[in-house]
C-alpha cells in the first residue's frame, strides 16, 4: 500500500480547557503589557483612597495588587467586608465591561463570601454605561426611602434591567454589586494628587500645618510605592501621621501649647487649642474679676504638684461665667480644654472629651473609651468639679481642678462631690476628689469663691473646666 493509499490517521480530540480560576499568580492579577505604567495610576488612587478611608472608624487596609488592581478592607460589627476594585487608566466600553465584570463574577464564586462589592474604576465610560451608572446613581439611595415594592422603585428598576440585558451585563450581579467610579482622569496629574493628598490631610480634625501634612503625603506616597501585593494597615498610616506630628512639634495634630505668662500677668482672651471641648462660648462683656482669674490660674496651672480648687457662692454670683472666661484667657497655653458636668456621673462627658481629642484607637465601649481617654490626656491635669444641690439652699456650681485626670488617675462618678451646706466641705461649697469612690480630697475655702459677680448669670450651669495636660505637653491623638 502506497503512502497515499493510506487511511487517515484518527486524532486524539483535545481535552476541553478548564476556566481559568481566580489566582493571585494569574496575568490578570499580576497586570499586563501596561503594568508598570499603570502601576503608578493605581498607586496614586491608593494614595488618596487611604486618605479618605481614613475618616471611617471601620476602615483596616488597603491592598495594592492583589486578586484585583486595588482592594480595601472594613470591619463592620464585627464583620469583615471586602471591596474588589477594578481600575481602568482608560474610556471603559460596554464590551470591556462584560469583561471586567464576568471576571469580577468569577474572582466572587471562586472566593464566596469575601467580597462586598465591586467597583470598576476608570477614566470614563461610553454612552450605554454612563447611562447604566446613572442609573444606578439614582436608584441605590432611593432604596433607602421607598419601600421595595413602591411602584416608583419598581418601575425604576425595570428600567434599569432593560439597559442591562441591552448591554449584555448579568443583571442581578451588577445590580447587587457592581458600581462604577468614572471621571480618574485627575489621577494621571501628580500635581493634582499631592493637592488633593494634602486639602485631605489638612481638611480632617488633625489641625496639622502645611508643611506637616506635605511631609506625611510624602511618607504615604513611599508606603505605597513599597508595598505592591502587601497590605498596608490602618495602623501604618496611622504611625506615620503620628510620627510626623512629633517630629514637627504638632503631636495630637495641634499647634504646640504657648508658654504660661508670668505670674500675675492675665493674658488676652483668645481662641480654644483645637480638641477642645466647651459648651459656652465667651462672654464678649466680661469685665472685672482680674484677681479672681489670676488666683485661680496660679493654683491650677502653676503649681507642681496636686492643686484642687474651688469656687463657690450663691446661685447667680458668677461662677461659671469665671470658670469660661478662665478657659478663653489660658487654653492657648493648654493642649486643649474640657468641661465636664458634674451633677452627674461624668462618664460619658469624658468619652465625648476623648473623641472631640480623635484620640485612636477608639474602644467601643464607654468604660474603655474613658480609659483610653484618661491614658490619652497624660501626665498632670486638671477635672471638673461639682456641683452642690440644684435649687438647695447654698447650691454652687463649682469651678474646681484635680490633679491626676490623667494615665494614673482612679476615675469615679460624682460621688464624692461635697453637697450643699454643712456636708462634708464647705458651706455652699463644692470639691473636686479622687481616689477612692465616695472619698473627697477637698480644696480649703475657694481661691475665687464669694467674689464680686461678673457679668452675666452664672449660677450652676455646669460643673466647671476640664482643662489639658501640663502646659507646653502636646495630647496624643487621631
């Protein structure tokens, strides 16, 4: 038999190739011909992602160049959530996105129940997915407002259906889980991401100066740089904004403290340190009582050592109108300045001073959060005094100070503020105490008590100022 009388030799069909899984290995995961070039768009939209996670308590991380270009991580109610984002240096067509989101599918049944959303990241999109993203724009918050059987919300999902299967794009998937974010053009220009980087920096609650805030952009630009396929954690950026403000003299995100005039020398009104938390503003006709501030200043912030004070008198007399003007004329000396009630366990005023100071981390629960305030505030300090009965004969709203509102102090309810006349202090009299509960460490008569009354009503309104660490010691903060 002749070579070309032989019968076909029969082939071996080829096994059907499997679909490709989800890897952190595979060329998707790991870029393409344009990696290196969009490596830098990824890093600058990194950058600024981090910044404004920043503002969200839930926040943990951020990873560049993982299963996807970008992926951030929350921990909500003890949840965690993931979010997968997808970024495009270009115009997105609806044909790109069918597949970008069937990969985006997939990475999500590969890995069920680690990704909360998606979002597909690019510098536009065509006419049929900016229309889709409107869309969605419009009908995801009003969710929230019409019941789901609401006839406008029915019929606007429909519609939004129909543009879907016109685009070919599974539709319970992106409706569910997908969201665009166009318009990164902005993201190419370094100029812009610095100035954005820094108006975050400078626009948050942690008052840092310019040249601070372009010293840690510059920090988080290298982190990100440094940390492709690694995650950078809350608690680096964190670190460094930290590090920074020690550096600068701006530790807790504030201006260092001014230094005390001399004694008997009254300084000018002036503006509260930020962090500061006082529920009156200053009275703009305060007049007088220059003695009374001069005493009150040199037994609260001058003394070395433990200086509880009081002021105490008749309702009306001018105590808290002292106390507030005392606020106004030294917190810049402060590195911030507090007030607390006393007639009442001063608890949760004490956690609304550890967050009004963003010091971080923040516990959730109230007694952790006065913990971790008390540790915050450090060193000497000065608390609230109280208050005698409300409405009783003799009542005072105490202006008073304890040493030891700090790291080494026994927090404790109000118990062992001395009441009214003739109990445990003196009469009409209030004391600031500390150490165990219901013991009261009592100043003598008050350095300002039964003065001559300022202007304006005074009579127990509050408990008095809480005012910052030893002057010229910056707070630890956000």
């Amino acid at each position: 038999m002749t070579t070309a009388e032989q019968p076909p030799q029969k082939r071996t069909p080829r096994p059907a190739a499997e679909p490709a899984r989800a890897s952190l290995l595979d060329a998707e995961s790991r870029g393409g011909p344009t990696a290196i070039k969009g490596l830098d768009f990824q890093r600058r939209y990194a950058l600024i992602l981090l910044l404004e996670s920043l503002t969200d308590p839930d926040w943990r991380a951020v990873l560049v160049e993982g299963a996807e270009d970008v992926e951030t991580r929350f921990e909500r109610q003890g949840q965690v959530e993931r979010r997968a984002i997808q970024l495009k240096n270009y115009r997105v067509t609806a044909a790109m996105a069918r597949e970008i989101v069937s990969r985006l599918a997939m990475l999500d049944a590969d890995s069920p129940g680690t990704w909360r959303a998606f979002v597909i990241a690019c510098t536009g999109l065509d006419d049929t997915l900016r229309g889709i993203h409107n869309s969605l724009e419009r009908y995801r918050p009003a969710g929230r407002f019409y019941k789901a059987d609401d006839g406008i919300l029915a019929e606007t999902r429909t519609v939004l259906e129909r543009q879907l299967v016109a685009a070919k794009l599974p539709v319970e998937f992106v409706l569910e889980r997908v969201s665009f974010e166009p318009e990164l053009q902005p993201y190419n220009q370094e100029a812009w991401v610095r100035a954005r980087s820094l108006a975050l920096l400078q626009e948050s609650k942690l008052s840092l100066s310019h040249a601070a805030a372009d010293e840690i952009y510059l920090r988080l630009k290298d982190l990100v740089s440094e940390s492709t396929a690694r995650s950078i954690e809350r608690r680096q950026v964190e670190e460094i904004i930290a590090a920074v403000r020690v550096e600068r003299g701006e530790a807790g995100g504030r201006a260092a403290p001014l230094p005390l005039p001399p004694i008997g020398e009254l300084p000018e009104p002036g503006t509260l340190p930020a962090g500061s938390r006082l529920p009156f503003p200053r009275n703009a006709v305060f007049t007088g009582r220059r003695d009374d501030l001069l005493a009150l200043a040199e037994r609260l912030l001058y003394s070395k050592g433990p200086a509880p004070v009081v002021a105490c008198g008749i309702d009306g007399v001018g105590k808290t109108q002292l106390a507030v003007e005392l606020c106004y004329r030294y917190g810049r000396c402060l590195s911030a300045v507090h007030w607390l009630d006393a007639r009442t366990d001063p608890t949760p005023d004490i956690a609304a001073c550890g967050q009004e100071l963003g010091i971080q981390p923040w516990p959730d629960g109230q007694p952790d959060q006065v913990a971790a305030t008390l540790r915050g505030l450090g060193g000497r300090s000065v608390a609230a005094g109280g208050v005698g009965q409300p409405g009783g004969p003799g009542a005072a709203a105490g202006v008073a100070a304890a040493a030891g509102w700090g790291a080494d102090a026994d927090h404790r309810p109000a118990g062992g503020v001395a009441r009214g006349p003739g109990r445990d202090g003196p009469p009409g009299g209030a004391a600031a105490a500390r150490g165990e509960p219901g013991a009261a460490a009592r100043a003598g008569p008050a350095a300002a008590g039964r003065a001559r009354c300022g202007a304006g009503p005074a009579g127990g309104e509050a408990g008095g100022p809480a005012a910052g660490a030893r002057p010229g010691r910056p707070l630890p903060g956000r």
